[in-house]
C-alpha cells in the first residue's frame, strides 16, 4: 500500500486495470465438500485468489491448557503457500499469518456456537494456493463454509470482502495492483442477517466520507458473498441427497 506509481488504476471512464468499475468485485466461485478426510471443507476463488479451507471438530482440545470450561475454542491457521506469490513466500508462520489468523478466529467465535462444546476446540487450516490481494477475506469466506459443511452450529455464516481507495477512488474488492499501489485498504466481514461487522481492518488513509463509502459497497458486496455460500452449501447437501438414495 505505497499510494505512489506510474500506472494509472483507474482510467478517465472509471474503468480498473482488469476492467471493473469501482462498485463491481472480481468473479467469485465457491463450492463446499471438497476434501474427503476433512470434517467439513470449501473452495473459494475470488479472481485470482484460490483458497482451500479445511475443518475437523470438534475434538478434545489440545494443548490442554487452552481448553475452556466453559465453551469450544474456534483455532485458525492461516498459511500462505510458498508458490502462491510471484516471488516465493518463506514458508512457515510469520507475523502475519499470526495475525491473520487470529482476526479470522475471532470472526467465527462471534458466530460458532462455542458454548456447546465445553472443553473443545474447532480447527480450522485455511491454505492460500494463489494469492492477489484479498486472501484474508477469501480465508474467512471459505472458513464459514467449511464450518457449516463440517455440520457445526452457527448462528449465521459470515461472508468477508475488501473495499478500498487507489487513484483516488473508493474501490470494492482490490486487486493486487491497486491494494500494492493503493492509498487505502479496508477488509471487512458481516453477520448477514443482522449487518453486525466482525471484522475491520484499515490500512492506509481515507476520509470520513470515504470510509463510509467503502464500508457500504463492502456491506453490499459480503451479502452478495453470502448468497454465493448458501448456493454452495445447498449444491453440497443435494449431492449427498443423491449419493445417498
Ligand atoms: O491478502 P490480503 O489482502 O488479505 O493481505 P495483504 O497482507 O494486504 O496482502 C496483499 C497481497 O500481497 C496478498 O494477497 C499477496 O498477493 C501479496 N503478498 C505477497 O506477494 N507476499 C507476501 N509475503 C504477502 C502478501
């Protein structure tokens, strides 16, 4: 997010570098079930971000010291494959697929129903096959789905999408370009069915107005999301439908 380049995002018709106007996201795919050893399991593809989640759970929680009396402990981890980037990732835990994980954790415990696990945990691996700016949101998409296909109560499934600020136009979902060379990035999820935000992050700079402006188009876009998840779920529960008659 440097805010400075030569090329130019956004064109004088207000057309984007991969020919999107400003209020349109990039093509989304979802499917749910995907891994057979899994618990639950979802695809994402959010242009050309690919994102696998997979969940097991719940189980005993392990270490035990995590374990809570009280309620399941929702344990994300979020890693971005070493060819997933242009140029070769590191592989393995850095900071941020610490805090990555940690926002993503803290998203789903607002909608998991965590109290009806004592002592639990609910694993969740998200795993970035191709990155381009958006995987946190991809991540937590994907995340939702996995949950609800592994059968785990939820009071709703939360979709997540980016909006942000490059050339000086508020932008939904930015592509690499624009979130490398943008002044401002905001990811966000949503519960859908009562537009509680759990999650927001911002980096970079915006006015109030603005701000405001790129929470709208995200809200807008995380309900489209979320219709894309059910769609995926109920292709899901129709197939298993068939298999099993
Ligand atoms: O992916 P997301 O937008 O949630 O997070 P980010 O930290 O803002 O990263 C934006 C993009 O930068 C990623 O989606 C990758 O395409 C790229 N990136 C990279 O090339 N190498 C990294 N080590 C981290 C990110």
């Amino acid at each position: 997010m440097s805010g400075h380049t030569d090329m130019v995002l956004v064109d004088e018709n207000g057309m984007r570098i991969d020919g999107r106007t400003a209020e349109e996201h990039r093509p989304i795919k979802i499917e749910a079930g995907v891994l057979h050893n899994a618990d639950g399991s979802a695809y994402v593809e959010i242009g050309k971000n690919k994102v696998l989640a997979a969940v097991y759970g719940p189980r005993e929680c392990h270490p035990r010291h995590l374990q809570n009396p009280q309620k399941a402990i929702v344990q994300v981890k979020y890693n971005m494959e070493a060819y997933s980037v242009s140029d070769r990732k590191r592989p393995g835990t850095d900071r941020r697929s610490i805090e990555i994980s940690k926002i993503t954790a803290e998203a789903l415990e607002k909608v998991v129903l965590t109290e009806l696990y004592p002592r639990a945990s609910i694993d969740v691996y998200i795993e970035i096959l191709q990155a381009n700016a958006g995987t946190r949101c991809a991540g937590l998409t994907a995340a939702s789905v996995a949950l609800a296909d592994a059968g785990i109560p939820m009071r709703d499934i939360v979709p997540a999408i980016a909006a942000g600020k490059a050339d000086g136009n508020v932008l939904l979902d930015l592509n690499k370009e624009e979130d490398n060379y943008g002044q401002a990035d905001v990811p966000i999820a949503i519960v859908p069915s009562t537009d509680e935000i759990v999650l927001l992050q911002m980096d970079g700079n915006m006015t109030r107005a603005e701000f405001d402006h790129a929470i709208e188009l995200a809200v807008n876009a995380c309900h489209e999301v979320h219709d894309l998840q059910v769609d995926a779920l109920k292709r899901r529960y129709s197939k298993n439908q068939e298999a099993s008659q």
